[in-house]
C-alpha cells in the first residue's frame, strides 16, 4: 500500500466516524461516482465498473462488453494513468454530498418514528405564519394553526410542543410541532405523572380548547390508587406544573366511567348533575340540574357543556329542574311560531311565522289568558274558519259568560249569534241574553 493509499483510507475512516456513516457506504458512492468521470473522458468503454480495495486503497477501472442480455462477454482493465489526480477531486465532491445526504437521513430517521412525542426547542424566529424551534440538530416548524391563540413567543425562549408530522425533504427533515393538540396535555402529564409513565394510570379521553381549558379522564388499572389523585398531586403540584407548561391553561381532571350516565356526570364537574336521561338514536343526553347549578353547568358561553361533549361523545342538552317542570307540563307548546313586530300605528303586534293577519297585545292577552292557541294562520279564524268578533263586538250567550273564549265555542260556525240563534248586532250589549 502506498502512503497515499493509506491517507487516503485513513482520512475516510476518520470521516465515516465522525459522520455516523459506514466506510462502505462511502467506498460505493466514490466508485459509482468514478464510474461517471471515466465515462466523460474520450475514448471511454460505453460500459465499465470501478474497484477500490479497502485495504490497499487502490483502485481500478475495468472495461466491460455486454451482449444482448446484459451478460458481461469480455472486460479488461482501462484504467486512465492520471486517474488518481480525477479521483481525488472525484472523492472530494463525492464524499462532502454523501455526507450531506447520510447526516440528512439520520435525521429524518431520528425523528421519523416519533409523532405524537415531545420534543423541547428554543425560539429562533417568529412571525405571523409560522415559528422556528431549534432543537438542536434540526429546526421545527411550529405553523400559525398549531399555536395557541393569543400565545407569544419571545426569541431565545424554551417551549415544549407535540410532533404533529414528519416530513423527509430534499434539505433534510421537516418537523411540524403543535402547541394547541390535546396530545400535548398527555403528553405533559406523562412527564409530571409516573403512574402514567409506568401505566398504573391511563388518560382515557381529553377535550381540549387551546388556551382555555382542557378537560381530561383518567383511570386506574389499580384499585388502591386513585386517578385523580396521582394527577392532581399534592396540594395540586403536578397538574400546576402542566397548568404552568400551558401558560395558565385551566385543567379538570375526572374520573373515566364504563358507564355513560356516571362519565357525564363526572365530565360536567364542577357542576351537580341532578339526573341524565339518555336517548341511545340520538345521541343525546339530557341533563337535569338544579336551577342555580345551571349556569355553572353550561360554563362560559358554553365551553364546560362543550368539553363535556368532546369527552364523552354524546351530545350534552343541559337543563335546569324548572325548564325540565315546565315542558313536561306542556307549557307553550301549543303557541305557534312567529315574532313581535311593529305595525304602522307604532304598536306592537304578534305576527305568525306562517303568514296571516297578526294579532295585537289586547288580544294576544286575552287569548293566552283563556288557554287558546293562537294559530299559525290568520288569528282571528275560528275552528270552523268564521271570523272571531274584534274586542269591542264581545258577543255573550246565556247569561254574562262570553260565547267567543274557546275557539271550540262557536259550534256553528257562525260569530255573533246569540243563545237562540238570532244575530246581534255590533255594539248592541244592551239586547245580548234575552234569548
């Protein structure tokens, strides 16, 4: 072996230790590489192979005849005099783009396996699309809709995020990490909790509005240790830790349940639920819960009765004790759909979803007063379809009991008629009941 031969070698050992990368991974890619700057000289065979003893270092191009097959029919030995100057440079470039593309590989492979990790990175830029993490050997994209609302990141800052996606790229690894992903609360409990780590705890479910709140559902495969408990922490100290991580994020903590009534109940603490009534077809759960519990129960702007939701997966209809009281009595189900209008006297009148004449206050009063529904049509149609009198044509029969208070009533069909058949005329109260 000549001296240069073993520098040579040498000085690729040494480079294929320090990269990670096999020397024979780097003798392949110098040889194919020779084979391509043998082809460009003049008078180059059209097929040939390229050899480099790994002990001596020495290399050799050797001419190939192939037939039609693709069998080698003859070969001999064409290697160029000057060929160690063309692979030298060769070896040069080579082994710089092999390193390149080994250290690239490494990295995706480091990283390619672990979505739904945790990675820790510092802030190297942020603007409104996207923030860069280091994290050491390669950058994470941390993208405008995998942050937290109203989260700032200041450069040089420490953050955890949860890998969403790894990407392999013509210039290495790109690694998208999220910071609103409820993986990323498992994933910090799994760090505060060594019950989870070992698997004595499980989060079951986790509900999650980024920034907010998060809602998740522990259980134990250990009758003597309590879930909630080993979450929670002493005098919370573990779940403060996360809380702290999510910069003030609010975290509840419940029990899982096998049973839905029981997980719900759990799944809208801090409320007391009073009683779930469960439709299997729907879906949908209905919650009954005492009337000052009932805002406690919805939460802001609805965000517990939400999280529950996500939760459990049924869809959560919360209502209070009087609500529930006052729809299985029937109360206003026999109103018809419409809305409060003005009219062009300034005053207010009903006006019924489906068309029709509206009716003014005075009626409306009257009407709800005695227990009559007010129609979806015109509202001064009987059952029979004869106008009902206007208030100040109040027709009476026997007696002093007005004839028109049900709309049932008026079994002739025909408005204004007294006891005995004969009409009244508007205004004549004085001749109504002499029947």
């Amino acid at each position: 072996m000549s001296t240069q031969n073993f520098e040579f070698l040498d000085a690729l050992g040494q480079i294929a230790r320090d990269k990670g990368i096999s020397v024979e991974t780097l003798l392949d890619a110098l040889a194919n590489a020779l084979v391509a700057a043998y082809k460009r000289r003049p008078g180059a065979a059209e097929e040939a192979v390229v050899t480099i003893d790994p002990e001596s270092g020495e290399i050799r191009v050797y001419g190939q005849e192939l037939d039609e097959e693709g069998a080698v029919i003859r070969e001999w030995d064409d290697t160029p005099d000057d060929f160690g100057r063309i692979a030298a440079q060769t070896a040069k470039q080579v082994i710089l783009q092999r390193i390149r593309e080994a250290e690239r590989d490494l990295k995706y492979e480091e990283y390619a396996g672990r979505e739904g990790d945790i990675v820790t990175g510092i802030v190297q830029q942020t603007d409104n699309r996207y923030t860069l993490l280091d994290l050491g050997k390669v950058e994470a994209l941390l993208p405008q809709a995998e942050q937290v609302p109203y989260e700032r990141y200041e450069h040089g800052a420490r953050l955890k995020a949860y890998i969403v996606e790894v990407r392999k790229t013509t210039k290495g690894p790109q690694i998208v990490v999220s910071r609103s992903h409820p993986g990323l609360v498992k994933r910090l409990f799994e760090l505060e909790v060594p019950e989870i780590s070992s698997g004595v705890v499980e989060i079951r479910a986790a509900a999650r509005e980024p920034g907010h709140r998060t809602k998740i559902a522990v259980w134990s495969n250990d009758p003597n240790v309590d879930p909630v408990g080993a979450c929670v922490g002493a005098r919370g100290s573990r779940v403060r830790m996360v809380t702290n991580e999510l910069r003030g994020e609010r975290i509840d903590v419940v029990p899982f349940a096998d049973d839905p009534v029981d997980f719900i109940q759990a799944a809208l603490q801090p409320a007391r639920v009073r009683e779930v009534r469960l439709d299997d077809e729907t879906g949908t759960a209905t919650v009954v819960v005492s009337d000052y519990q009932l805002s406690l129960a919805i939460g802001k702007e609805g965000q517990n009765a939400r999280l529950a939701a996500r939760l459990t997966g049924w869809r959560v209809d919360i209502k209070s004790e009087t609500q529930l009281a006052e729809e299985e009595a029937g109360y206003g189900e026999e109103w018809a759909e419409g809305e409060w209008v003005e009219n062009e006297k300034g005053e207010m009148v009903w006006q019924p979803a489906e068309g029709g004449e509206a009716v003014s206050a005075a009626e409306w009063s009257r009407v709800a007063a005695g227990g009559e529904p007010v129609a979806s049509g015109p509202a001064a149609q009987t059952a029979e379809g004869a106008e009902e009198p206007k208030p100040d044509e109040t027709v009476h029969g026997n007696g002093d009991e007005p004839a028109a208070t049900h709309a049932a009533d008026a079994s002739d069909g025909a408005a204004g008629a007294q006891a005995d058949g004969s009409p009244t005329e508007p205004g004549t109260g004085d001749e109504a009941g002499e029947g």
